[in-house]
C-alpha cells in the first residue's frame, strides 16, 4: 500500500497548482478518490489521511465497503454504469451519483430515494465524443433529461460529468472538457441552477481544470496502479 497521506497531499498539490495556473479559486475543485477494486484497509487508510469523498462503479462492489466503513463519515458517489436492478442500493447507500443517463433510471432511483434522507445529489453523465461503447446521453438529449430529472422531488439535479476519449496533447484533452462546460452553462441560462463539472481523472486533470471542472475522479494518482486497469 502507497504511504497515503503522502500520496493524497501529492494529489491534492497537484489540483491546487492547477487552480493557480489556470484562475481558478483556490479549493474551487474537489478531488473524488475513485476506490474500484480497493480494498476496506485502502479506502480507510485514505479516509483516515482527510479524504473525504470516493467513488464506485459497482454496486455489489461498494456495499461491503461501506457498511464496513460506515463510521468513517464518507461521502459515497456512484460512478459506473447504472443497471435497473441496483436502482434501489444505489438510491439507499450513495450520496451522489454521477453516470445518470435515463430518465427510467431517474424514477427508478427517485422511488427508492427514502423520505427522510436529503435529495440525491445526481449528475448527468454525456457521452460527450458519441462513442459507441461508452454511456451517456448526446447533446439532443439533455435538454429533456435534465428538466425530467429536475422535476423529481427526491433527486437534486447538480450537473453533468463525461469521461472524454483519450487525446494526445494538452489542448485536444481541453477541447471535450469545453463543450461539456458550454453545455452546462447552456442549462443554466435556462435556471437550471447547475454547479457540478465531475471530469477529469489522473492522465488529464489539468485540462479538465483549465476547462472549468470542480470535481477530478483520480484512483491511480492516489492509490496506485491498478493491473490490467487506468483510472
């Protein structure tokens, strides 16, 4: 296992110089620590350096995690892609969830949202280079899902995330990060009230924060190299 707190504070550094290179406030971007495949010892070893929110792919991964570390005070984001039947774990045990892509999938969450917990913090994920093998919704689409999602009582509508093909070089690694930019300001001047870029991840965060994102998913710049596996 890395030294942890040496290797959230390199992270940290690096989102922190970023801010400065690029105008943004400092604090201004928040660091998701991506804990697929982790394990309990991992995670809370992180959690215990200051970390305080993580990210899952799969449910069936999570839950264990987070009944173990319950007492920890994580903050728990769902990241993957959603499937029906997970609808309901999801809504109970996560605090956010980033990869909404269906308004099916928006009910099915806001119905196993309980009452007497906040509203679901939920990002719509695009698809933003419309690569057939990945998720998302296109451009055409958001428009309608995100004015469905905003009318569920249970769920809080916070922005949108992508997770662009790779490009080689500085500025083709900035340009997906803008247009997602210019979509969620595009939402907003219509009141949707967004706040949440949720992109960039180890290999292109400094281009995800020159673009405007406040929130970087980083699993291998934390906690090393995954076999077979990037974050």
């Amino acid at each position: 296992m890395k030294n942890m707190a040496q290797a959230l504070a390199s992270v940290t550094d690096s989102i922190r110089d970023a801010e400065h290179e690029f105008r943004r406030p400092t604090g201004s971007v928040a660091l998701l620590a991506v804990c697929k495949t982790r394990s309990v010892e991992e995670v809370r070893a992180a959690a215990d350096a200051g970390q305080g929110d993580f990210g899952e792919n799969y449910a069936q991964e999570a839950l264990p995690k987070i009944r173990a570390l319950d007492a920890a005070g994580i903050r728990w984001h769902f990241i993957g892609p959603i499937q029906a039947n997970k609808t309901r774990d999801i809504a109970l045990h996560f605090h956010w969830v980033h990869s909404l892509d269906r308004a099916k999938i928006a009910r099915r969450l806001d119905a196993g949202r309980p009452d007497d917990r906040p509203p679901l913090n939920v990002c719509i994920q695009m698809n933003i280079d419309d690569e057939n093998t990945k998720s998302g919704v296109g451009a055409a689409e958001l428009r309608e899902l995100a004015a469905e999602v905003a009318a569920l009582p249970r769920l809080r509508l916070r922005g949108l995330m992508t997770l662009p093909a790779p490009a080689p070089g500085f500025e083709a690694q900035r340009r997906p990060f803008r247009r997602l930019r210019e979509h969620l300001e595009e939402l907003n001047r219509e009141g949707f009230g967004l706040d949440t870029l949720s992109m960039g991840t180890t290999g292109d965060l400094r281009a995800a924060i020159a673009e405007g994102s406040t929130l970087v998913r980083v699993g291998t710049g934390l906690f090393g190299p995954r076999p077979g596996a990037a974050a």
